[in-house]
C-alpha cells in the first residue's frame, strides 16, 4: 500500500477506523507527508473512537504541507454517548489517482502486521466509484444525522455490487445480502471472519444451507483481541455444528480477516464482520460479485488459513466448564454492543 501511495501523482485518499502511533502509522504518515509537498492532494478520514492518541499533532506536517486531516464524528460526552457514540466508521479505503483501490479489513497499525487480513488490491475505474463513496463520508464527517436509505444504496460497478450499512437496526444490507447467498449456495459457502455472532436468521440461512447438502465452514481466530465475544461465541458453536456447519479455529495469532466466498465463484471482501455490532450500528462497506481471479486468490487465502487452523471438537465443547455457559448466559443481553 505504502508503494502505490509513493507513486501518486494526483491525489491520495485514505478512509481507516484506526491508525497507530507506531512504526506503521508512521511510515505511512511520512508517505502521504512526502506526497503532500509534492502536490499531490491527499485526504485523510479516521474513525475518531478509533482514532485514539492520533489526531492533529500527529499530522502535523502533513496538514502544514497541505493535507488535510478528518476525524469521523467526535464522541459528545452527554447522554448520545450511550445511543450513538458507540456507532463508528469501520470502512477500510485506500485510492489512488483514479486507478488504484484498496479494500478489505486492515487498519494501519503495526499489529495489524501480525494478525491474518485481507486487502484486495485493484487496478480500474472502480475506483471513481470508490472516491465518490469516501467522499460522501469525508464530507459528512461531523453529521450525526442523514438519509439512511440513501446512504445504504445498492451501487453497481460491472460485475460487482458495493453495499455499505450505516447504523441502523431496519438497513442492515450486508447481513441481508450475506443471508441471501447463503439461501442462493449450491456446493459451498466458505467464511472467514474475526467476531462470530450471526443474528437468527443468519444462522437459520446456514443450517438450511447445510440441510441441503451445502458445505457450510467458518473459520474463525482461536483467540481474539475481545475476549468477550470468544466467550459468548461458544453458545453458538454447538447448535450449528449439531446441523452440520464445520467450525476451525486459526492457531496462528489473531485472525482478522472478513472474506465469503460462494460456490467458489461469488466473493465477498471488506470491513465487516459476522455479528450484530457491525450489521446494526457500525459503517461498513462489502465488495461483492463474481470474478474468477478475485475468487481464486480468495479461495487460496482461506485454505492456507484452514492450513494452520484445528477443528472444532464438540465433545470438548458440551464439557465445557460451567463458569463459561455462566458468562455466555449473562453476556447474551449485550451480543449487540459487543
């Protein structure tokens, strides 16, 4: 990424939840700095919750070289920050003089190295579409209040469909476009995914799928970086393994990456994750379609994955010890903030 960005010539845009004071998000502060002073316009939005420790000061020569810094709406410390601070800008974006985009799940942070992502990587005019999607968010940055159906349109670009959610408990597009391929699968359906807490009806469009004779695995992190959700996760694990859905666990460090590959064909590739926080209350973008090289390269990533990850073991799960089924219990109420 910090390549194509030291060949910019026009502009740089860059939409992220988070990025680290690290020598990461340093790195790419010294690129997009050197751009800047080159000529090269460059626009920058993060997620202000995600933002932490980087803020002003932190770009600080890159604003003075005439880059221009967003930090997406700033938590309000009153009452919304109880029904709206906890609703954040989790959209992954990266384009490059109308050529280049980058989608997918990593935030630019040195840990973020360590962990399994998924960024797709394109070279075409989906990314004008790409710009017009950020800059509609660069310019609502600090705007609590918009037209939800409007900013959840379908947008079709070739053979692929971008679907974005915005917080909302009724336009939960991505979830709604996940449970339809599900319904749609004929051989297979292969998921990857940090944060596993499907809604019902997801759920159901997973056991139906397996009742078909649809293959049905999800692969999973062993461990997390929330630890809370590894808890309350296990309530689902033993109902949908009972009707036949494979569960893997990936052993090597944390597993970030949000991918679905359908029949082998039809892709899925972005920022959002497979529970009820990021379809209800969270920004998120989905790069959806069919394209034989995109799948291959998908397909590949998840089974060197399903490479270095262990199988679910049911028996080990129904003895379980009974201070888990306990916090499983208590935390049920709260799977949607989670």
């Amino acid at each position: 990424m910090v390549e194509d960005i030291e060949l910019a010539k026009k502009y740089v845009y860059v939409q992220t939840f988070r990025v680290g004071n690290d020598e990461i998000g340093q790195r790419f502060r010294r690129a997009l700095t050197a751009k800047a002073r080159q000529g090269v316009e460059v626009k920058i939005l993060i997620d202000y919750w995600g933002a932490g420790s980087v803020d002003q000061s932190f770009f600080k020569d890159l604003i003075q070289a005439g880059g221009e810094l967003r930090l997406f709406e700033k938590i309000r410390y009153n009452t919304d920050i109880f029904t709206k601070g906890h609703r954040r800008n989790h959209r992954k974006l990266l384009m490059i003089d109308d050529e280049i985009s980058w989608i997918g799940s990593s935030n630019l942070t040195g840990y973020n190295l360590n962990w399994r992502e998924s960024m797709l990587r394109m070279k075409s005019d989906i990314t004008e579409t790409f710009v017009k999607i950020f800059m509609e968010d660069y310019r609502m940055y600090n705007k609590y209040k918009f037209n939800i159906a409007y900013k959840t349109r379908l947008i079709k670009h070739n053979e692929f469909e971008i679907i974005r959610d915005v917080p909302s408990i009724t336009f939960k597009r991505i979830n709604q476009k996940f449970i339809k391929l599900i319904k749609n699968a004929k051989k297979r359906v292969l998921i990857e995914t940090p944060y596993f807490l499907p809604g019902f009806m997801l759920r159901k469009a997973m056991m139906d799928a397996t009742s078909r004779g649809v293959e049905v695995i999800v692969v999973i992190p062993k461990r997390s970086d929330v630890n809370l959700i590894d808890i309350l996760r296990n309530k689902y694990f033993g109902p949908l393994y009972q009707k036949g859905v494979v569960f893997n666990f990936y052993e090597h460090n944390n597993l970030h990456a949000k991918l679905m590959l359908v029949d082998d064909k039809i892709i899925s590739i972005g920022s959002s994750n497979f529970d009820y926080r990021s379809f209800r209350y969270m920004f998120e973008i989905m790069l959806f379609g069919e394209n034989t090289e995109i799948a291959e390269q998908i397909k590949s990533h998840i089974y060197k994955t399903l490479q270095n990850s262990t199988s679910f073991n049911y028996q080990q799960w129904l003895k379980r010890p009974l201070i888990n089924k306990f916090f499983e219990y208590i935390l049920l109420p709260f799977r949607h903030l989670l």
